[in-house]
C-alpha cells in the first residue's frame, strides 16, 4: 500500500504515554505538516500553543474534563485562532489538526485529538494566557507511545452512494 495510506491508516487515539519527553525537532515537522492544509480563501486561521511543561501539561489535561489520559504527555498541543468574522474557521482548524495528527503518528508519536467547545475555553484558556477572543479548536496530548493499535480503515460500503444518493443504499 502507498506509504501516505499506511500512515492515515496509523494514525489511531493514543491515550497511553511513557512520560518520556517529546522531541522538539519532531513537534515543529508536524506543525509543518498541519500548516500545509487547505483553508477557505487560504486565511489560514490557525496558531498553535505548545506547552512541554509537565505541570501545565497536567493542569490542561485534567481541567478539559475528558483528556485526564495525557496528565503525563510529553506534550500538548492548542490548536487556537479567531473564530469570529472566519467563515471556514471549523473546517479549515479540522484540516490541520488532521495534519497534524497524521504527521506526528508518522514520527513515531501518540497523540489523541480532544473536542473543545465553548464551554471548555474558560477552563484552558487562562492557564496558556490566551485572551478571551481567542478560540481553542482542540486539545491534543502528545507522548511517546506506551500502547500500540492496530493500523485500520472503518472503510463502509453501506455510507457509499455512487453516483446519486439512495435511501436504503
Ligand atoms: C472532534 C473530536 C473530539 C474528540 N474528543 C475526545 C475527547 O474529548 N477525549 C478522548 O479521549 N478522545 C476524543 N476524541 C477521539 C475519538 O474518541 C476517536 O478519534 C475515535 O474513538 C476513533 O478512534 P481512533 O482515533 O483511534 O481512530 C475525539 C475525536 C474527535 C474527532
């Protein structure tokens, strides 16, 4: 299978870290590989905190409400930018977090993409100093693997509509 198929199919939710830290040289490949996604317009709305700091690590992971996993993450990342008055703000932040995800499963990395919505931002925000006009997309714990899953497609015949849509297809 090609080599970019392998990796999209690698990328899995990785919950379990060794504690280990994580590369800074491997963090900066992946935010180039997030950077390269298509946004509307190319406005590329998107900015990213990086926090390697074990305790910030803990205190983001813990006040998120469902990334407690990641208290001992080499990392987290904060994919974040101004969501107002940016149409395609939610589909252009989804096309580089799903960069970035696959980039870091393809350097050996764990990571796990947590949802942020609006009632998650006062709880992250303050603790990376970001302002209040500032949207968090989401928080990703990333560590050196301490769990392996099995690389897999969730391909689906019955979500495909060929050339029209068909009830009951
Ligand atoms: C928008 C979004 C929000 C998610 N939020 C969480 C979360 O808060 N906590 C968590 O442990 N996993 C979260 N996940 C990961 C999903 O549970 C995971 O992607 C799904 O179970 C499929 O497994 P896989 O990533 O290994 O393919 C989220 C994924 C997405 C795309």
């Amino acid at each position: 299978m090609d080599d970019v198929l392998q990796v999209i199919m690698k990328r899995r939710s990785v919950r379990k870290f060794t504690g280990e830290p994580v590369p800074r040289e491997k963090i900066i490949t992946a935010l180039k590989a997030a950077m390269a996604a298509p946004s509307g317009m190319n406005r590329q709305p998107w900015s990213f905190v990086v926090v390697t700091n074990k305790e910030t690590v803990a205190a983001l992971c813990q006040a998120h409400g469902h990334a407690a996993f990641g208290v001992n993450a080499g990392a987290v990342i904060l994919p974040f930018g101004k969501k107002v008055g940016e149409k395609w703000f939610d589909q252009d932040m989804a096309a580089a977090t799903e960069n970035l995800l696959i980039a870091l499963a393809n350097l050996g990395l764990g990571a796990t993409w947590c949802g942020m919505d609006d009632s998650r931002q006062g709880a992250i925000r303050p603790l990376v100093g970001l302002p209040k006009d500032q949207f968090v997309f989401a928080l990703i714990p990333v560590g050196i693997p301490a769990e392996e899953k099995a690389p897999r497609t969730q391909y689906d015949t019955k979500r495909i509509h060929w050339e029209a849509y068909r009830p009951g297809d």
